[in-house]
C-alpha cells in the first residue's frame, strides 16, 4: 500500500520525492501525479503508471513564481505577456512558455514550450514549498480513463505502485486549469 501522508505530514511526503518517489496529491480539480521534474526515473515512472507516451509533456505546478523563473526563457518573452501570466497567478491558469535550458528534456516531450502554474491551492502551495521547488503535475488517471478526484480513486487507478498519497481536500474547481500559449495567447486547454 502507497505510504498515506496528511498536510501535517508534509516534510515526511517532501522527502519521498526527494528521494525519487512518486506521489498522488490534490490539486485544485483533480487528483495530480508528481514527482521530482529532475529525476528521470521517477518521470518514466509516472509515464509507465498513466501509460502514457512520452512524447506528451507535463506541466509543472509551483507555490510562487520564483519556483518556475529559471525555467521559462525569459530573453523570448515580452514584458507585457510576461505581465499577463504573472497577474492571472496564483490561480487554476497554466500558461505555456519558451522553455529554459532548466527544463530536462523529458518534461516538455515533443513540445518545444514548458507549462507552467503557480496554484493557489492552499495543499498544492504547501507541498511545493516543502520539496523546495516545482513539481511535475498531471492528472491521476491512466492515460484514456477519467481522472482521480479522491484517494481511493487513486488507490483503485493505481494500487501499491505508487509510493505515497497526499490526502487533503481538492481545490473544488470542476475542471482542470485552462491552458493557454503565453506567446500567443491561444487556448489549448479550456
């Protein structure tokens, strides 16, 4: 059985994926998957556990902007679109940014952008804060199946192959964070 962690065990939950575990945890919609974005074992974890491809990048989700700075290039990015992403955060927006060389390879996939978001989901802030940096963020379901909007949907997904659950309440958004290209301004996801 995953190891079951609460908002008070936080510290205990941030250590697991320091050391390369794989954790289930709520977001402001939906149950997420995360893990280290540097550690390409727990990454191929994930993929295997969602049987996804590895060409689909994922987000990461942050507690502030300083979290998600040295990844997005800023050299390519208008002040003013900057602005825009900035003030929309903290908030259930993710927006997609010229990527850093910060960005391992594997996180973006096929995609030449990085998506970013700083939550304002209290549990999401917490967990950020304590690992110490952004996380990989993508939904708790295998890949086809409807996404994991508690723990024992996530316990029932995915069984003892994941290392632990974060179990705190969902941010009470119906549906997951729009996406929209910063560059542009277009919705990928709405």
């Amino acid at each position: 059985m995953p190891q079951t962690f609460t908002l008070d065990g936080l510290d205990a939950a941030a250590a697991l994926l320091r050391a390369g575990g794989v954790l289930a945890y709520p977001t402001e919609a939906v149950y997420g998957l995360g893990c280290d974005p540097h550690d390409r074992a727990a990454f191929d974890r994930i993929f295997a556990l969602k049987q996804r491809p590895p060409t689909q990048g994922v987000l990461l989700i942050a507690a502030d902007f300083a979290q998600v700075e040295r990844y997005i290039d800023l050299a390519s990015v208008p002040g003013e679109v900057l602005a825009q992403a900035r003030a929309s955060w903290p908030g259930p927006n993710t927006w997609i940014f010229p990527r850093s060389s910060a960005v391992p390879e594997w996180v973006a996939g096929a995609h030449a952008g990085i998506a970013l978001r700083v939550t304002a989901h209290a549990p999401s802030i917490a967990l950020c804060r304590a690992f110490g940096g952004a996380l990989v963020s993508t939904s708790a379901n295998p890949h086809g199946q409807p996404s994991a909007r508690s723990v024992q949907a996530v316990r029932d997904y995915f069984g003892d192959a994941l290392d632990g659950v974060l179990d705190a309440p969902l941010g009470g958004q119906e549906r997951p964070s729009t996406i929209r290209d910063a560059l542009t301004g277009a919705i990928i996801r709405a």
